[in-house]
C-alpha cells in the first residue's frame, strides 16, 4: 500500500499529498495530522509538473547561490532578522546554517535600539533560539514605569504576535515573559477578526499553538502559502522553498517505501502481531527530528529504533506472563544468542530479530563509527 502511496515524480502538491493521503488507511493518525495539514493549505502546486529531479537540483543550486548573496545585500540588522526569519519559516534554513549562525552571532554583538516591537522580539526569539543569551529586559522599552506595557503597542498587531512567540521560549522562573504571553494573547484575541491576510492567519495559528512549538515541517506549509501574500516577498526565496520541500519530500516517500517494507518483514512474518502496528507514526517522530537529505540514515536508524521499543514495550505490556518477561529481560542483558534457550517460541523469534536488527545498524555504519551501536544498545537495554 506505502509503495502505491509513493508519489509519481514530480506530481504536483496537490496530486502528491492525495496520493500520500492513501497513508492514513495506515490507521496512522498523527500521519493523517500532517497530511490534513498539507492538503488543506495546497501550497507547492509547481507550473512545471514534468520537470525531472536533474532539472530540479539544478534550479535549487542556482537558486541557492543567488539567495547566498541576500545576506551581503541585507546591511541594517532588522534587515538581517527578517531574512533569517523568512528562511527559517520557510524551512530551508538548513542550506545555510553557516551564514545564518554568522549572522546571528554579529547581531548579538551589537547594540540594537530598534523601538519597533516586532523587530524586537524577533531579535529576541531568533537569538534565544540559537543558544545566544538574550535577557527579557529588553523588552522593558515597551514598558511603563510601572512595568505594564506601554498601551500604544496594543494596536500592533505584527509587534504582538512576534512578542508572543518570542516569550513561549521563557525558562524557569521568568515571569515577565508569562505576563508578556498574557497580554499579547489578549490583544491578539480581540483583533484576530478584524486582522488582513495572511497575518490573520499566522495570529490564529499562533494563538491555537505558538510558533517555537510547531512542528516546523507543517508550519512551513502553512507559510510557504502564505509567503506570496507578505508585502516584501521575493520570488526567489518562494521558488526555492517550494523546490526544496518536493525534492525533500520524494526523499521521504522513498524512505518511508523502505521503512514499511522492513517493518512488514518483522511484524507478518511473526507472531508479534500483538504489538501496535504504527511504523508510519515511528518515521514521523524521526522525521521531526531530523527532516534534512543527509540526516537520512540517522533518520532510518531512528525510526527503526522507536519502531523496536514499541514493539518491545508491548510485548511487555501486553504478551508476554511475569515469568516470561523477567526471562526475556534476562536475555536482553546478556545480549548473546545462546541465551535464548531460556526463552519461549515468540520470545525466541523476537530475541533474535532485535539481535538482528542491531547488527544491521552497525552494518550500515562506517568502521569508525561502529561503537555507537553499543551506546545505542545500552540505552535499549536500559530500559
Ligand atoms: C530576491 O532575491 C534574489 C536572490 O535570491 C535577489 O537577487 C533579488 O534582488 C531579490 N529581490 C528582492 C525584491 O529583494
Ligand atoms: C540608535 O543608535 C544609533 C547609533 O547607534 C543612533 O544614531 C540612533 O539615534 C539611536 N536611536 C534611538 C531611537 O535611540
């Protein structure tokens, strides 16, 4: 089913997402979540569906080279927040990691007067985000003496939004910036049917869960159909973010191709069918860790890995009597076939399978990097 699920290449968003929406007969309904997500917005519909992948790359590579040159062309630092902001929002950050953690450092370093609250807060949440130290005084600009916020600001609905989602990254003990959440969720309530598109978007979505805790690969659907819609758009940036995500998302399909395939092998074959049969939700836990090209093994290993303790957790839960559960976690810590004469028929099947399955990870690994599998291994035991 996965395999007739894998889009033909180059399908437009649309006919992608409905071919990927045959998943959700999967059962998997976070799966369901991103595919709702994905089809309600329709963003990536791209004009030339019959282009091939060499064509594609080739047009992302050049595209990338142009927008490298964007943050040369950006001289004052609001300019700078909003690139990183755009490039981040539309999920193609990750082509410039580099310039971007650049960037940022050199913002940190200088003095920023701004009195524009958006410009703020979105310094504020863009270094926090990176792991730079920014304190929540700075925020005290748009305060009275008081420490209530200056009134004028309530009419900015941009300003509040960006303040919203720069003070759900407080830490322990900072209740300025809960009160800060407290006072733009109000605002934003009040305005968020009288607010132009696609801010009365980005507000909605906002309010119903803010932006650092999204899952950025749905958000950046939701933006990458918004983007046309923002006043200083640039085409190039649009393009690539939609070239990205499609040749991002053929990779995907592959792996999740490949995934069910390996799962159907462990869980048909076997009588393990006891266990919760949602390999797909697996992948996309991994997948929200790790969404880029070259995290792709990491990305398999990953799945594979949660796929395993669910499988293992179950058997636990669900199959296996007392007796047979000390017995099996017996085996687990001496992690050696022979053990497994202690076990019975299913346990020793499954014994063997994870054995199996660890050994394939290691396989996939390069020599140098081989004894992470043993650290691997002893988190799982471990648990
Ligand atoms: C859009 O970005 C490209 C580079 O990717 C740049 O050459 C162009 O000047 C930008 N356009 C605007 C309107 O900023
Ligand atoms: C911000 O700082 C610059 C120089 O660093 C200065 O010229 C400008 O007047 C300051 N703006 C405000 C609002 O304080």
């Amino acid at each position: 089913m996965l395999a007739r699920a894998l889009c033909p290449p180059y399908a437009t968003m649309r006919g992608g997402w409905k071919c990927c929406s045959r998943l959700v007969l999967v059962g998997q309904f976070v799966w369901l979540q991103l595919v709702m997500a994905a089809s309600c917005t329709d963003p990536l519909q791209h004009p030339a569906p019959a282009k091939s992948e060499e064509w594609v790359t080739e047009r992302v590579n050049q595209l990338k080279e142009k927008i490298s040159g964007l943050f040369e062309a950006c001289t004052t630092i609001a300019e700078q927040l909003k690139l990183v902001d755009t490039l981040q929002h539309l999920s193609i950050d990750h082509h410039f990691d580099k310039q971007i953690l650049a960037t940022l450092s050199r913002i940190h370093g200088t003095e920023f007067n701004s009195s524009c609250l958006h410009e703020v807060a979105l310094r504020f949440r863009l270094l926090r985000q990176q792991g730079f130290c920014v304190s929540p005084d700075e925020f005290n600009r748009f305060k009275d003496e008081n420490r209530n916020f200056h009134l004028d600001i309530t009419n900015d609905a941009r300003g509040l939004l960006s303040l919203y989602n720069a003070a759900y990254l407080f830490t322990h003990g900072e209740a300025e910036l809960e009160e800060a959440i407290l006072f733009a969720r109000e605002h934003l309530e009040s305005m968020r049917n009288n607010l132009e598109h696609p801010l009365a978007q980005q507000v909605n979505r906002a309010l119903h869960l803010p932006l650092p805790r999204t899952l950025r690969r749905v958000e950046a659907l939701h933006y990458i159909s918004e983007y046309k819609g923002e006043p200083t758009h640039n085409s190039s940036l649009l393009e690539f973010a939609k070239l990205d995500f499609n040749l991002l998302q053929r990779l995907h399909l592959k792996e999740l191709k490949a995934l069910s395939r390996w799962w159907k092998d462990l869980y048909n074959e076997e009588v393990l069918t006891y266990s919760r049969d949602r390999v797909v939700e697996c992948y996309l836990w991994s997948y929200t860790a790790y969404y880029e090209k070259e995290y792709s093994r990491a990305r398999m290993i990953l799945a594979k890995l949660i796929a395993v303790i669910i499988l293992t957790d179950d058997t636990y839960d669900v199959r296996a009597t007392l007796e047979e559960c000390r017995k099996f976690n017996e085996v687990i810590q001496r992690w050696d076939e022979s053990a497994t004469s202690l076990l019975t028929d299913y346990l020793k099947k499954l014994y063997l399978k994870l054995m199996n399955i660890f050994k394939e990870f290691e396989d996939d690994l390069k020599p140098k990097e081989k004894y992470r599998v043993a650290f691997s291994r002893k988190a799982f035991q471990a648990l």
